[in-house]
C-alpha cells in the first residue's frame, strides 16, 4: 500500500526481466507484446488492452473501499517507469 496525499493505494510492480538491459522506452518502442507503449509525444503508459491493466482494474475494484488509485511500476536495470 502507499499512502500520498490523495488517499491510500496499491502498488503493482512489474520486473522486466526479458527487457532487463534496456531502457523502458527501447523496451516499450522495440516489442508490440510489452506492457507499455509510447504515444505521439513519447510519453509511456501501461496498454489499455494488456493483461496488467486489467490485473490494476481488477485491484482496484476489490479494494475500492481502500484504494483510490493503483501505482504501476516496471524496472529493468537500467530505468524504472511509474505510472
């Protein structure tokens, strides 16, 4: 859980392991099968359609009574991405 100031929320982290010595955004540009993509201005966001964004929907839903919002962080060893 992470406490901030707009409430209380839950945290999902995501290791890359198969895109571990690159970028988040080499990662996200390079594979249509990784969890982010890049858009027009190059700024990276979990895939609307992926497997993880409905994992963060679907925590958020159980503990709606608790959670006010869902942090989605990838590492790889060279970045780490929070969304």
């Amino acid at each position: 859980m992470a406490n901030y100031s707009s409430g209380t929320g839950c945290i999902e982290i995501m290791a890359a392991v198969s895109f571990w010595d690159k970028s988040i955004s080499e990662a996200a540009s390079s594979n249509n099968t990784f969890c982010l993509t890049t858009d027009a201005e190059n700024k990276i966001h979990l895939k609307r359609k992926h497997a993880y964004f409905h994992q963060c929907q679907l925590q958020l839903y159980i503990g709606r009574d608790m959670f006010k919002f869902c942090d989605f962080v990838v590492a790889t060893e060279r970045h780490l991405s929070k969304e």
